[in-house]
C-alpha cells in the first residue's frame, strides 16, 4: 500500500499506550467505555495488524472497519506487512477470529453492544489468492455465527463481514461457490459490469491513480463531479466505496480530503491515525 498512509509508529504507540494504560483489562476486551458509544462505521483501520493491540486498538476507537494482510505459509494464515516480518504465533485466528468471536459472545451478539451494524474486517491476501482463499474459507467456516454469510443468492447478516482484497485470483473461486463466509472487494472497473453487491459489496481503488488533488488549494470541479458520479454508481447498486492512498499526515491538506470524502458521502475513510480519525468523525458528528 502506499508510503502515505503508513503508520508513524512512534505516535501511534503513544497514543495508544495512554489510551490501554486508562482502560481496566476487562474493558479492552470488551472495547467499551462505560456508555457503549456510537460506532464511527465510515473509519477504516488501514493495515491494522501494525498498531500495538491489534484489532483492540481499533475497536477501543469505535472504527467500523479493519484491514489484516494475510499470507498463506504451511497452511497458516500468518497476518504481516512483508514477508520477513510474518511471525508464527501472529495468525488470522489469534489476532482477529478469536477475539471478535470472544467479543460478539460477549456483547450479544454484537461487536459494539447496542449496536447492530457489521464490523467489516477486509482481508487483504497477499500469496496467492485462489489457495489461500480456499484456506481462509476453511477458517471462516469454524465460525458459524460471527459473519456475513451469503447462501445461495440470499445475504444473511453476522455481526462481522470479511471482504477479501489483495491477489484477484480469489474472484473465481468466491463466484463459484453457492454458500460462503465471506465476500470480494472490487475495483472501479467492477462498476458498470454483473458483478452484484451479494458478490462485490465494496468498491476500493488507489486515490492517486484517478484524481490529481491531494487536498491542497481547491478542489477541481471535474474532480469533485467524478468523484460524486463514482458514489452516485456504487450506491445505485447497493455498493460501498472507499480509497486508499490518500494523504494521512495531520494537517489541514488530510482534513480538506477527508472533508470532501464526507461530502461526497463515502463510505470508508482510510488512516493509520486512529486517534486522528476519531477526532475529525467526531467533530463533525457535533457541527
């Protein structure tokens, strides 16, 4: 992914040792902070899996969506960046499956109690994608109730929707199968074409490959048109959007492109700053 929205770690880890130094260990399980908070769904934990708790650290920030990079090794779904970072004991299960699990048991049902809507956990597949989907398949179904499950041509609601990005090998296989635990993340070029939401119901592309404007000066009015006709087309087909690669340093050049992103009505903001995140959702929330 891009160098823009690589985690600054020193700041990050700050910010959430403060935050999990305040929280009983009870309550980083749960996620919850007495008053069972609203969920910011638009907040997307971009390669989430590098924050000092995975998974818990988002949550604790009440982001609706979080990414994991996962690379099939000996039959494990091992969660890293690069392949030399890919460690034994950090998997698929033991960062994120189990303790959404743990959690929904937990909180009813829910990933934030009182609140039904899914947690989106995107998977991005780094080996390649048509085996090591299978695999995940494997894994998801050991999971009954915890997530989206389309059977056969019908979408039945779980607290949590894993959306498969990364490897475009693992479009066949997902299209093929008449009952599954997860669903696929399409491009811009899905838009238009069969592809239905029961198969696609998110639409993710690189920022930086379709607009110029880095939310410095003015928005272009062709850009902004484009940008809306874009969310205008998705949501017509039941489809979220979201974008990667877009400026994540603080600073008023994010917050004008966050702005316009909110403007146009789309659905996942990208960022490695939880903190910041949460703060701009926030303070939007109260204007």
């Amino acid at each position: 992914m891009a160098l823009t929205t690589r985690r600054r770690a020193l700041t990050t880890l700050g910010a959430a040792l403060a935050g999990s130094a305040a929280l009983p260990a009870t309550r980083a399980l749960a996620g919850e902070r007495g008053h069972w908070p609203r969920p910011l769904w638009r907040a997307h934990a971009h390669n989430d899996y590098e924050h000092p708790r995975p998974l818990l650290d988002a949550l604790d920030h009440r982001f609706g969506s979080v990414e994991a990079d996962v690379f099939l090794v000996d039959g494990r779904l091992l969660v890293a960046h690069d392949p030399e970072d890919l460690d034994p004991s950090r998997t698929l299960a033991s960062l994120y499956l189990d303790p959404l699990a743990a959690r929904v048991r937990a909180n009813r049902g829910a990933v934030y109690r009182g609140h039904r809507g899914p947690l989106q956990l995107l998977i991005d597949i780094k080996t390649e994608g048509s085996s090591t989907y299978l695999e995940l398949d494997r894994h998801l179904r050991r999971y009954r109730h915890l997530f989206t499950t389309y059977a056969h041509g019908r979408v039945l609601p779980g607290p949590v929707t894993a959306v498969i990005s990364g490897d475009r090998a693992a479009r066949a296989p997902m299209a093929g199968q008449r009952v599954r635990r997860a669903f696929y993340d399409g491009r811009l070029t899905d838009l238009g074409t069969p592809a239905p939401a029961s198969l696609a119901p998110l639409i993710s592309d690189n920022w930086t490959l379709h607009f110029t404007w880095r939310g410095v000066g003015p928005f272009p009015a062709a850009e902004r048109r484009k940008l809306r006709g874009i969310v205008r087309s998705a949501h017509a087909r039941g489809q979220r959007v979201r974008f990667w690669a877009t400026p994540d340093l603080p600073g008023p050049a994010r917050d004008a492109l966050w702005g316009e992103l909110v403007a146009a009505d789309v659905d996942h903001l990208n960022t490695d700053d939880l903190t910041g995140l949460e703060a701009f959702l926030d303070a939007r929330r109260r204007t």
